[in-house]
C-alpha cells in the first residue's frame, strides 16, 4: 500500500488525541493564523464552513510544491459555539469567559464545526456538523472555580466538555466528538470518500 501523509491544519492538541483515537497520527501540524471575526451577520453554520475551507488552503497554499509532502491530504476543522444566532468568541480574559458562561447557564446552545479535506488531487471536499448541547443552570461559586481552573483558555464557547464542564452538561444531542473539536464520524467519513485508509493504523493501537 502506497504511503499515506495527512497533514493537519490546526496546532489543537484535542484534534490531534482525537485523530489518534482512531489510529491516525499527521504527519505535520499547520495551525492557520487567519482572521477569525464573523462578517456582519453571518450565521455560525456560515462563518464554521467558511473559515474550516480558509484553513485548508492557506495550508495548501503555504505546503506549495514541497516534495516531502505531495500527494498529502490536508485536514482543518473550525468549532464555532452559539446561542441562537449569537456567536460566542474564544474568550482571551476571564471576563470574557465568565460572560460566555453567564450565558450558557441553564440554556441550549449549539456547536458547529466546519470540516474542510484538501485532497491530493486539489479538491476541497466540505462538511458541517452541528450539536446541541445544554448546560444545568451554573452557581457563582461554580463559574468562579472554573475559570480559576484555566480550563476555558483557547476554548470556543469558554468551556471543553471532556473536561470539567463535562458535569455542567445535562443533555447532549449529536455527536460529543464534534463538541471536543472534530466529528470523528463524520472526519473519517471524509477522508474515506476520497480514498485515505483510516482503518491502516489499527492493529497499532
């Protein structure tokens, strides 16, 4: 079997133990430094399918005619978090965070990530998948000691469920992988379809 090479167009560690779970190790991490702010109005069904797509070809962009990486597939993922249509940043202060969760407290929200495959031959191959996700009504005491935590840095929707926000959530519909970061489901699925061997790792692991 030819050699395989994916290259993941994201530096998140809960992407890369994610893909490991399912045997597939990227042969190069390429975290996207792009803008990320919503346009004026834009759903977050829109801004995690367009920004997932700009990851994967500033990545192939930046790739170029490398000889050490043709024929690779280029992955990128974008989680965007929301309440209604209101997207939700990846807070930078605590404040920020303590908002994020004021708001989640005892609602539905929802979780969309934005899949996005380069694949050898050039294409862009493209998914979204969304979760809802609902969280109990959070004490002042609970919020405080979370965001003491450190837990919520770098974190869309200011929390990561496998975690310990994983006992604020009282009900989850859809996939909980999505919630972490990638949509195993759905990731595999893709990369499948256009011809990569995700099961090849298996009896490693």
């Amino acid at each position: 079997m030819a050699a395989q090479t994916l290259i993941l167009a994201s530096g998140s560690p809960r992407r890369v133990e994610l893909l490991a779970q399912v045997g597939i190790t990227p042969g190069r991490l390429m975290p996207m430094d792009l803008d990320e702010t919503p346009k004026r109005a834009e759903h977050p069904r829109s801004l995690a399918w367009r920004l997932s797509a700009a990851k994967a070809q500033a990545a192939r962009h930046d790739i170029g005619d490398d000889p050490a990486f043709a024929g690779s597939y280029i992955l990128a993922a974008d989680t965007v978090v929301s309440v209604g249509r209101r997207i939700l940043p990846k807070p930078e202060t605590a404040s920020e965070a303590s908002d994020a969760l004021h708001l989640l407290s005892g609602r539905n929200h929802h979780v969309h990530t934005g899949i996005a495959l380069v694949t050898p031959q050039g294409r862009l191959r493209q998914k979204i998948v969304e979760t809802k996700v609902r969280f109990k009504r959070l004490s002042e005491i609970e919020i405080s000691r979370y965001l003491a935590s450190g837990e919520w840095r770098g974190k869309a929707g200011a929390y990561a469920i496998q975690g310990i926000a994983g006992s604020f959530v009282v009900k989850l519909v859809g996939s909980y992988t999505n919630v972490v970061g990638l949509p195993l489901s759905d990731a595999t699925a893709l990369l499948q379809g256009e011809g990569f061997d995700v099961g090849a790792g298996w009896q490693d692991l």
